[in-house]
C-alpha cells in the first residue's frame, strides 16, 4: 500500500508572552497566530538562564477539562497540588496531568546547572472524560527509552518508535510524543497515523521538513513550529547544521470548546458553571 508523506501546511513564530506570576515564555499555541489546533490547546516553551524570568512560578491555581504534559530539557519545576500529590521533576523527565473535573495545582520552576528549559503542552479532552477524576503520570528520565536509528537520537515519551512504545500510556488522544536529536548530514523519517493532527517544534538548530521522494522540503530554522499535513510518515534531513525538535501527534476531538483561562468545557454555560463552583467552594470536592 502507497504512503503519503506529510508537508509543511503552516509555520507559526513563537510568540513571547508571561504567564501565572510572571514566568516568561514562548508561546506557539494558544497564541495570536494559532489559537488551537485540534486536539492541542497550548504549547509554551519556557527557556532562560536568568531568574527574574521564571521566579516567580505558577502559583497554585485551578484546572478542569484537559490534560498538561510538562517536559524538562534543564532545570526543574517543583509541584504540589490538592490532591495530596507534590515533587519534583527534573532534566529529561515528563508529568503528565490529568485535570478532569478538577484540580487546584502549583508549579515553581528553577534552575539546575544554570538553566532552565521545559515545555507544557495542553491537551483537550472530549466532552465525555472532561469530568473524570485527575490523575497524575510521573514519568523519570531513566524510564524514558531512547531510539538511535542511523545517528538519530529518539526519546520516546509516548507513541512507538521501532517497536519500542513509550512509558505514557492510556492517553485519550492516543498521542506521539518524541525529542528527535539529529547531527548533521542525517535522514530521519517517523510513520504518524493518518488523520491525526501532527506538529513539529524546532527548537535547536535547523532541518528540511516534509521530504516527498526525490523533491526537497520546507526549510525550517528554531525556534519555529511546524504544522504537518495529513499524510502517514513524515520525513526530515539535515545539512551542515544538526537539528533537535518535538514531534508531537494526536487524534482531533472535532467538538466545539469553551475556554477561560485553565478551563475548557465545550459550552459557555459549563464555564459559568465552574466559575460558580470556585466562587461557592464546591470546584474541589470534599472527601466522602
């Protein structure tokens, strides 16, 4: 059966923004260029060697009707919530939250060597599961298997790489997650399922994304996300310059949402709903 490679649809410039008490960060979605693509609701990448610029942290604050996929490059972010859960996740780890019907939660960010460097991804869920119960998946760098394919360097957060299946399972979105490293002069080629909405994230360096046989693709320089046709795989080259990005896949949800601020429901009166709840003191259930 014939393959169809994937292209470049659209590029979008992260854009500089802060966020909870301050924090200072690049945001590709959720942004003014793209405000949501299907089923991804927010991507910030926050990368700084000076404090000021993340000091101040997010500080605990509310949640209902997605799932936060936080994943450290450098540095550390410290996190507690009402649930009883805290700790702290550091370089090369990954915490995927589950909010559902609802969670209070705090994140501080801090350095580690100097630096730090994470992202956060928000991811919707469908109109049934936006009241499940939260939960967390706390995911160290050591359990995070790495793929190397002909010099390709593949951390497989969740999704399938060679037959080796990341350690983030029982997504509702079924999704990808990969941190493709590439030298230069390399090939690297990954299948996505067809339908499912795929993005790529540059963040170090710069490749040609979107390969179709003998006809080259779209030039793409960090930091930039890539938005990718529909299609079965997609393929990437590097030149003289190595390359390091995040492929990320999942299958759209195709509802329509409501959004304010940490909340998306699918109706505005869901929204009022929750704010009522918090204004009440009934947002975070109580104990049987």
């Amino acid at each position: 059966m014939t393959t169809k490679p994937r292209t470049i649809q659209r590029l979008v410039e992260p854009q500089l923004t802060s966020d909870g008490a301050g924090v200072r960060l690049r945001r590709s979605i959720a942004s003014a260029r793209l405000d949501y693509l299907d089923p991804f609701l927010l991507l910030d990448e926050f990368r700084s060697d000076d404090p000021d610029d993340y000091i101040a942290g997010f500080p605990m604050h509310p949640h209902r009707g997605i799932e936060t996929v936080t994943y450290m490059i450098a540095g550390e972010v410290n996190h507690r919530d009402t649930l009883g859960n805290s700790g702290t996740i550091g370089p090369g780890d990954v915490q995927w939250m589950t909010a559902g019907r609802a969670i209070m939660h705090e994140e501080m960010p801090a350095q580690r060597d100097g630096l730090l460097h994470g992202y956060q991804l928000w991811v919707n869920l469908p109109a049934r599961d936006k009241m499940m119960p939260p939960r967390y998946q706390d995911i160290t760098a050591a359990r995070i298997p790495e793929i190397t394919r002909h010099n390709v360097t593949v951390r497989v957060i969740t999704g399938t790489v060679d037959g080796v299946q990341g350690p983030v399972t029982d997504i509702i979105a079924n999704p990808t997650y990969l941190d493709v490293s590439m030298p230069a002069n390399s090939r690297f080629a990954q299948p996505i399922p067809r339908g499912h909405t795929a993005f790529a994230y540059v963040f170090q360096g710069q490749g040609i994304f979107g390969i179709v046989g003998t006809k080259d693709g779209t030039p793409i320089v960090s930091p930039t996300l890539a938005i990718l046709s529909d299609g079965d795989r997609i393929e990437v080259r590097t030149t003289d310059h190595p390359a390091r990005f995040l492929l990320v896949s999942g299958k759209p949800i195709g509802e329509p949402i409501a959004r304010y601020g940490p909340f998306v429901m699918n109706t505005r009166e869901e929204i009022q709903q929750t704010l009522q709840e918090l204004r009440d003191g009934t947002f975070i259930p109580k104990p049987a």
